[in-house]
C-alpha cells in the first residue's frame, strides 16, 4: 500500500508515468528497466493487484532472459505479499527443474566455489567493467559504435557520417545544446529521424520514450550541470525513488553516462527520445 498521501499533481504525474511506460513494456515486454518504474508507480498509488502483476512480468522477463537468480529475487517479493500465489510457486518449481536439467559439470571441490556474495561481486565488476569508458585519455562519445551501425550496416556512407559527425570540445563550456548526430542526419536528409530512433533502440535495447507527451521536471534537470547536459544532449527528466531517468539521442555515449553519473548518486536509467524534444527541454530548463 502507498505509505504517503499525494497531491493531486503527484497523483497525476504517476498516472502519466503508468501510461507511458504501459505503452514502453507493450513493445518491448522484457525492458525490466521500465517494468520496474511501472511498479515503483503502482506502489506509489497504492495498486496492489498491479504491483503484484508487474513484479511477475519482471520475474517472466528474467526467465526469458536466462536470469535465473533474478526471476527467483522477483518472484519471492511476490510471495511475501502473497505466500500462497499458485502462478509464482508453479514458476518456481519451474525454474528448479530447469536448473536441475541443465548440464552436470564434473564434480568440484566445494572450497574452490565462490559464494553467492561472491559471485554477485563478480557480475557486478563485470557490469561495470563492460560499460566504463577506458581511462586512456579517449573519450568514448559513442562515435566508434554508431560508426559501425550506421557505416559498416552500409545504412549510410563514410563521407556522410564525416560530414555529420561533430567532435565536441571538452576544453570549453558550449554556449548552447550541441545538435546529436541523428538529427544532423535527418536536416541533411541523410538518414530520417524516426528511422534512427527506431534505429539505436533495437541495436542499444534502449527503450524509445517519446518525451514530447511528458511532464519534465525542470527543477531535477537544473540540479545537473548545464555544461554536461548540453555538450552531450543529455536530460535528467523524471525522478523514481533512487533511480534519475535520462533522455539522449545517443545511447552508446559512455562519457556522457560518465560524466552525468558523477553528479548525482542516484542510479541513472536511459531512455531514447527525439533530439528536438531532449533540445528544447534543455533549452527551458538552462536559460
């Protein structure tokens, strides 16, 4: 049950973070990022009945991954809401009997095993080993991967690429929001905007959030530094318990993710959005 009394504007703002992410979760049912902010919303309200239901499309969405640990995490939250939840115990079993299906390795001495503390350690540094930019004085603003999605994919050629593509001065403040790549594409008439949103959300499995249907929160974007928001295109725009959800036209930017990460220390969760509404939002919000 929701532990604090809303406002009516609060009120408002989860039932249009449900809406939205409702219509995310429908395209893309195993975005657990998303299906999580859907049931921290439900939560915040008070329903119950649709808490439950998202924890266990979390839970399935683990499974069809192969996240074993994780879909078991879920789906025990679900079961100290409701210890006799027939579905969750039945994906349960299911999920033991797959795990007791899967290849026997030979046997192993027991001391030479990590333990689960240890071997969620190790997922973790893996993780952020996988997503940190390497410290050898290259910024990695994204340009190699969308290189290789656009250019090696042959969507467009090299010399279009080069033409579009803007190295961004780390020296000085930028007087304005720096235009993202995509949209200097689609003004040129190189490669349509829609398409790329389209685009790098199936190659990022970034989720695309249309942003122009949603209430941006002016005071959580100032809180970050302009420089960072408008070097890199970048807009915090929603707050959900401990997690920052952010707006960028390029989701492969790890020093921009880098760079935002710094500032807060919340968890930053990114979504896709069109470079004209992430644009404008930053120009409101940085005057």
């Amino acid at each position: 049950m929701a532990t604090t009394t809303l406002n009516p504007g609060e009120e408002a703002q989860l039932m249009q973070t449900i809406e939205m992410f409702e219509v995310i979760v429908q395209s893309q049912p195993s975005d657990t990022q998303s299906l999580e902010i859907l049931k921290e919303a439900y939560s915040k309200l008070g329903r119950e009945e649709d808490v439950v239901n998202t924890s266990k499309r979390i839970a399935n969405a683990y499974m069809q991954q192969g996240q074993l640990s994780s879909a078991i995490l879920e789906y025990e939250t679900v079961l100290q809401r409701r210890p006799d939840d027939a579905d969750v115990r039945a994906a349960l079993k299911q999920i033991e009997e797959r795990a007791s299906n899967s290849v026997v390795q030979p046997p192993m001495d027991s001391s030479v095993l990590p333990s689960v503390s240890e071997t969620t350690m190790l997922r973790r540094k893996a993780k952020v080993a996988a997503t940190t930019p390497a410290v050898n004085g290259v910024v990695d603003d994204g340009r190699k991967s969308l290189y290789k999605v656009y250019v090696e994919s042959k969507l467009i050629t090299a010399g279009d690429f080069d033409l579009c593509w803007r190295n961004v001065d780390l020296t000085l403040p930028p007087p304005d929001v720096i235009e993202p790549f995509i949209q200097t594409l689609h003004e040129k008439g190189i490669f349509f905007i829609e398409k790329s949103l389209r685009l790098l959300s199936d190659k990022s499995r970034v989720a695309h959030l249309p942003l122009d249907r949603y209430d941006v929160d002016m005071d959580l974007a100032r809180g970050f530094p302009a420089e960072v928001c408008r070097r890199w295109c970048v807009l915090p725009f929603d707050r959900m318990s401990k997690a920052i959800l952010v707006a960028t036209a390029n989701p492969f930017n790890q020093q921009a993710a880098k760079e935002l990460s710094e500032a807060t220390t919340h968890r930053l969760l990114w979504y896709v959005a069109a470079p004209n509404d992430i644009v404008n939002n930053l120009r409101k919000a940085f005057r």
